[in-house]
C-alpha cells in the first residue's frame, strides 16, 4: 500500500482496527477483514416431515438438519483459520400415547473440525511462538433416546 494505491488483490484493505500515532490510514487485514473468532458466513436449514397418525396410534417423526460455518480466523497477520464446516443431523421420532422413541444421528458425514482454539499465556513463552490447543468437534454419533411424559 502507498499513498498511489490503495487496492490489493491479495487481501482486503481498511482503516487499522487499533489506532496509533504512527498509523496510516489503510492498512492490509490478511485475516479477511473479519474480527478474529468470528465466521464471515453461517446458516441452518431444517426439514420436518409428520405424516398422518397411523391407524394403531403411532406418530412418526423425521427431522433432517443442514447447517454451515465458514471459516473462522484466530490471529490478524497470516491468520490461523479453523472451524469450517457443514454439519448435517437426523432423527427419526416415534411417539404412542406417552412413550416415544427417537432414533438419533449427528454430523451424519462425519465431517472432522477444530471447534475451538485456545493460545497459551504469553508469560509462558516469551522467546518463541505461543502453542494453540484444539478442541475438536464431535465426530458421527448415533444413539437412541427412550422417553415417557407424565
């Protein structure tokens, strides 16, 4: 950047998101231009189908769920990403009188994705890169709920 150009093709141009006395008036965020930590883009979608009761008194229930998180961005300068994703989950529920029984998938694809990141304490590292921790998200998983309401 220079007082001549102002666009880059390689990253997003800005004002600095902290302020100093030196500072100039643009500056590149290699990070995307979105706060650290913070998905630029997500969304949920949700199928439901409930047919009809059957003629023995069962209810059945299948619910799909689709979601998606873009990546998120842990520090500003050549920016550590983690967190995309798309998640889908099941269940089918079948519910007679006051009992009911829910078969049950998440993330169905089985998708593997760093669902936090964590840096360690500055103190502890003054001489060399702080270590991150990851906390990953949950792979497939099945189960079955039994239920009785009163």
């Amino acid at each position: 950047l220079s007082a001549g150009n102002s666009t880059s093709t390689f990253c997003t141009v800005g004002p600095p998101r902290t302020s100093s006395p030196n500072s100039s008036g643009l500056v590149p965020w290699l990070d995307g231009g979105v706060p650290a930590g913070v998905a630029r883009n997500s969304w949920h979608g949700a199928l439901i189908l409930t047919p009809r009761p059957a003629t023995n008194g069962m209810q059945v229930t299948f619910r799909a769920d689709l979601s998606h998180q873009d990546a998120m961005y842990d520090r500003g300068v050549n920016a550590f990403t983690y967190g995309a994703r798309t998640l889908l989950d099941a269940r089918l529920r079948g519910t007679r009188g006051r009992w009911s029984v829910d078969l049950w998938i998440r993330n169905l694809t089985d998708e593997h994705y760093i669902r936090s990141v964590t840096s360690r304490q500055a103190q502890f590292f003054p001489t060399s890169p702080r270590p991150l921790d990851f906390l990953y998200g949950d792979g497939r998983r099945v189960g079955i709920t039994l239920g009785y309401s009163h």
